[in-house]
C-alpha cells in the first residue's frame, strides 16, 4: 500500500517559490490501478516523482508498505526503487542498446548474472508481446513497441508498483488501447499496483479502478472512478468529466425549429447506444442523434444526447414515453428554446 500523506513540494526559485504540491494525503491500495488526472501543472509529474523520491518532498511522508521513503538513505533508496518501477511519454530506451540489452539493463545494474538477465528479459519480450525484437534497437521500433520494451524493462526487476506518467500520450489511440490493455493484464496476472499519470479522462475510464483530481497542486477529489464520474462535485472534476458541462449542446444549424427535439439525460444506469436501436428494434420508431455528450463507464452511461424525435405526434409521443420509462435517464423537450 502506498500512503501519501500531508505531502507538499515547493520549488524555490530566483523569482519566488512555486507550491507543486500542498499537503497531498492519498491512500493507494495494493493491486489497484490508481489514476492520477489534471491539468497541464497541476502538479503530476512532481507527484509521481516524489513517490519514488527521485523528487524529495519538502514537508509530509511516502509511507510505502510501512516504510517511510525519506528515511531510508541512497543505499537502501536504491534497493527500494527495484520495486517501484516507471515508464514514460518518451519511452527512455537506451537507443544504442539492443531492445534485450535494454530490458537487462536494471537486471545488471542489480547484479543478476549475464545468463540469468538475459532469460528473463526473453520471458518478458513474450510478457508484452514482442519476442521476436529481440535483437532489434529501439530507433527500428513504433512508438507502441518502443512502449512495450519500456514495460518489459520495468517489469524486470520483479516490481511491486509501476508508475506509469504520461505513458500512453504520445500514441495513437489504437495503440493506446493495446499498452492500457497490457498494462491491465499485468496488473491482473502479476499483482502490481499500478498509478497511472494522465491528463487524459479517457485513460482512467479505460483501466482506473480508483481516481485522484489535481488541480494547482491540490487533490480536489478523489474516490471509486465510478463515483467522480456519477457525481463530480468540484469545477476541475467537471471540466475533466464532461467538458460541454455534460449536456449536449443544441447545434442550431443541425435541426429545424419545428423539428421535434428532446435532451435525454443518462445517469449512470442505462447505455446510450442501446437505447437509440431498442426503440428501433422495440417500437419500430427511428430517432435521430442530433449531439451527444456522454461517456460509457464499465457498461454505464453518464451525460446526454439530443434527440430528433419523428414528425408524428404519436409516434414521436411513445418514443419519449418509452425512453422515460428506462431506469436512470430523463427526457426534457427542448422544441421552441
Ligand atoms: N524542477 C522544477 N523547478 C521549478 N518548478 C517546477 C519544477 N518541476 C515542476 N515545477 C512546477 O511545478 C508545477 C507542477 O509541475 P508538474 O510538472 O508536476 O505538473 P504536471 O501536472 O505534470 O504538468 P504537465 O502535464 O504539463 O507535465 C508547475 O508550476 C511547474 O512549473
């Protein structure tokens, strides 16, 4: 378990002293994947660094699995950071070293034997997917594979936590999905706790079970990843969570005034798409999408869609009675606003 408590970290510089971080407290459960989300500054990086003292924090404690970080001295800070592992935006491959000379490298700066190193390092080269690159150097390798090499050299030293900033933001999204996918697996097979640094809602949607808000170095929220997004309380919460303020904006140029609109609002209970075929496929009425601001959480949809209902009235009566009548949404009209 990490615990993170009543953490700052000021940097002083020429021309004053920047807060990064102001008295953090943060309780991160073992084998949970714990997302950490903010804004550009808001202070993430510097977090992550202090969980694993690359950064020292100038008052407050990481207490991992007992051991206050800060006491220990460079020997033992060493030993310790085996276990608590990182990758990054830009991968920090050693480009002039082969992809397996790479993944020894952490082996053989803790002393494992050359042989030793280099059959684990296969075993991990099969882990994340890619045991034919073997020989290759990372400047012959996609970004995505580059990211694979980096998991597989962090995961050589047996870790207990992997730190993962920024790790997936120079990729593409399908890409992104594959290394989250991974990183899920890893989780689940090995048992590693895994903080995940992003700035991205989709990140933590896609693999977070647990989520802290950072906003200008203050942990405004922090809970299940299903709670912050059923029920974001502060401004930083709901500008990640919904950006459009989670109501679908009217797009005036989209429909007619006489058109027959309505705003369905999710809450969490139902899921969007479903909705829109059931009523085809239920009642035989089509509907059009005309805007949709929502986000599907583990089958669970939050957020809203305008609907172009059809120009008979009592067709266009069922189908809001039929969306009514679904647990967790409601239906306003928004004809004539
Ligand atoms: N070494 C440093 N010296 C001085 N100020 C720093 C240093 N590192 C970070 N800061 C400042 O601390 C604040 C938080 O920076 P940090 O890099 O942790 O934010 P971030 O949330 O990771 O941002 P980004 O997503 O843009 O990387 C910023 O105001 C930044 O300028």
């Amino acid at each position: 378990m990490i615990e993170i408590k009543h953490l700052s970290k000021t940097f002083q510089m020429k021309d004053g002293a920047v807060n990064a971080l102001k008295d953090i407290n943060l309780t991160i459960p073992d084998g949970s994947i714990y997302g950490i989300i903010g804004m550009s500054g808001a202070g993430k990086s510097t977090l992550v660094r202090c969980i694993n003292l690359l950064e020292r924090p100038t008052e407050g404690s990481v207490v991992i699995d007992g051991t206050a970080m800060e006491t220990l001295n460079a020997a033992q800070l060493r030993e310790r950071r085996r276990e608590i592992t990182m990758i990054f935006q830009q991968f920090n491959l050693l480009m002039q070293r082969s992809c397996l000379k790479n993944i020894c490298f952490p082996m053989e700066l803790a002393g494992v034997k050359k042989a030793e190193a280099e059959k684990r390092a296969r075993e991990l080269l099969e882990v994340v997917g890619l045991p034919d690159k073997a020989n290759a150097y990372p400047a012959q390798l996609s970004g995505g594979q580059k990211q694979r090499i980096a998991i597989a050299r962090a995961l050589a030293t047996d870790p207990k936590v992997l730190l993962c900033d920024e790790a997936t933001s120079a990729l593409d999204p399908n890409t992104t999905h594959a290394i989250l996918t991974l990183i899920k697996d890893i989780n689940k097979k090995l048992g590693i706790t895994v903080v995940v640094i992003t700035h991205q809602m989709s990140v933590v949607e896609e693999i977070c079970d647990h989520v802290a808000i950072l906003d200008g170095g203050v942990v405004v929220e922090e809970g299940s990843v299903q709670e912050i997004f059923s029920n974001p309380k502060t401004p930083a919460a709901k500008r990640l969570v919904a950006p459009n303020g989670g109501s679908a904006a009217r797009d005036l140029s989209s429909f007619a005034p006489d058109d027959h609109v309505v705003r369905v609002t999710f809450n969490g209970s139902s899921t969007a798409k479903p909705l829109v075929a059931s009523l085809a496929a239920e009642k035989g009425i089509l509907v059009s999408v005309l805007s949709a601001d929502t986000r599907d959480l583990s089958g669970q949809c939050y957020g809203s869609m305008l609907l172009k209902l059809p120009a008979d009235v009592e067709q266009a009566k069922q189908a809001a009675a039929y969306m009514r009548a679904q647990p967790g949404i409601t239906v306003e009209e928004v004809t004539g606003e």
